[in-house]
C-alpha cells in the first residue's frame, strides 16, 4: 500500500483500508481495524482488538489498544473501539477493556484528545468529547455526548459526567456530575451550570432559565439530594431539566456532587 510508509510495521492480520496513512515507524499490531482515511503520524502504535473510525488522525507516540493498568487484569480478551473524525494528540494513551467492566473501552465521534492524556479500560465515551492535555480519566468512567474535561484534572473511576458538563483545570472529579454542570476547585466542586456551552450550543433562554431554576432547587429544597431530584421530576417540562433529572435517578455506582 503506496499510503503506509516503509519504514512502518504492519504485523499480519491487521485490517487497513486503501486510503489509510501510515507514517514513518508506526507500529500496527495483527488485530487492529482501520477505517477510511485513518491517518497515524509517525511512532504511532495501535494493537491489541482495536477499531479506529473513518477519518481518525493520531498523532506521534500515541499508544492505542494497549492492555489495561489495572493488576486484575489476567489477559482477556478485550477490545477498544473508537468511532469517526477523532483527533488524538501526541502521547495519548487509551487502553482496552478488561472482564470485569465488559471487556470493551469505547469512544464515540468527532472527539479531540489533546496532549498525554489517557482514556483507562472500560471507559464509555460520547460523542464531541474534549480531553485536554495531561487529563486523566480512570477505569469505567462514563463521559456523555459535548463533556469538556479541563487540563491536568483527574477523572475518579467508575465516575458518570453528564452531557454538556465541564470540569475545570486542575480539578478531582471524585462523584457523579449532573448533566450541564460546571465543576472546579481542586477537589472538585459543583459550581454552577455550564451557561456558556449552553448558549453556544443555541438552548433557548427559557430552557437555559428552568436550568438555572431547577439547580436552585436542587442546592437549597428540602429534603435529600435524591428527594429533591423526585420533586423536580414531577414539577418541570423542561426537556433539558428533566435529562438531569433521569440521570440523577439513573443506576450509579458513585455519589453526587451537589450544589453548595
């Protein structure tokens, strides 16, 4: 294949398509999958059961499919899958599933990983995700569609992050993050809503204002967080309000950080 450089190693069994790039020491292991116009920089390494999507471009020292960090781990067979349009940046890591968490790590579309940050085994990530540099997020973490994980900050595992929310630099994410939310501080605080990624995406004012409403009463009504979440279920037609409310009530294996 005139696209895959020389000096590359494509081990056999991989699956390339024609439009593939593959730059200069590039390491491709025998059950890898490439789609369309993948393009790996050079001293990129993708093995183990992984699927890159169409149009995906890796850049240098990323290592894609690894086995997981995690001692429990007894070589399983596992896979990761990661969807279209991807960017992920030098020195990424994103490792495979592991028995214990379903065996998958999956990454939707349309993502930017930027600079040495790592996605861990069974993680379930959407679609539009942003990963800044130097982020960490841990084993079966899920990171909803439009989520912004700011740099250096860590992601504990098994922690849920609603769609639309944003954590800041620097942050400890250790609970579960309402959808929308915006997190910040070095433990990790829930500070408020994401008004500005609302008023990007184009949410009406009324729906941005029955947010703001809703996380009031979510802060300071009677009753525990959950009681509240119930309340609120039954007392909004704010599609977007009651998309907070169904994760709250969701299957959860972590706590919540709540409003102060």
């Amino acid at each position: 294949m005139s696209g895959i450089h020389p000096s590359a190693v494509v081990e056999d069994g991989a699956q390339i398509d024609p439009s593939v790039t593959v730059g200069p020491f590039c390491l491709i292991g025998p059950e890898v999958v490439l789609g369309p116009n993948v393009e790996l920089k050079s001293h990129v390494v993708v093995t183990g059961r992984t699927t890159v999507g169409e149009g995906t471009v890796i850049f240098s020292f990323a290592v894609i499919g690894e086995i997981p960090q995690d001692l429990k781990f007894k070589g399983e067979s596992s896979a990761l899958e990661i969807g279209k349009r991807n960017r992920i940046r030098e020195h990424v890591t994103m490792n495979c599933g592991t028995e214990g968490g379903g065996g998958v790590t999956r990454v939707g579309d349309d993502g930017l990983f930027m600079a040495g940050c790592h996605i861990a085994h069974d993680a379930r990530v959407g679609n539009r995700v942003i990963v800044v540099n130097n982020a960490a997020v841990a084993g079966h973490c899920v990171l909803e569609d439009d989520v912004i994980i700011g740099g250096l900050s860590g992601i504990h595992q098994f922690v849920r992050i609603g769609q639309g929310a944003i954590i800041g630099a620097v942050t400890m994410v250790t609970n579960d993050v309402i959808p929308y939310g915006l997190v910040q501080a070095p433990r990790g605080d829930l500070d408020g809503l994401n008004l500005v990624g609302l008023k990007r995406r184009g949410v009406k004012r009324a729906d941005i204002t029955a947010l703001r409403a809703a996380f009031q009463m979510l802060a300071q009504g009677d009753g525990t967080f959950h009681d509240r979440a119930e309340r609120l279920g039954t007392e909004t037609d704010s599609d977007y309000v009651k998309q907070i409310v169904d994760f709250i009530l969701g299957e959860s294996d972590r706590s919540f950080l709540t409003p102060k």
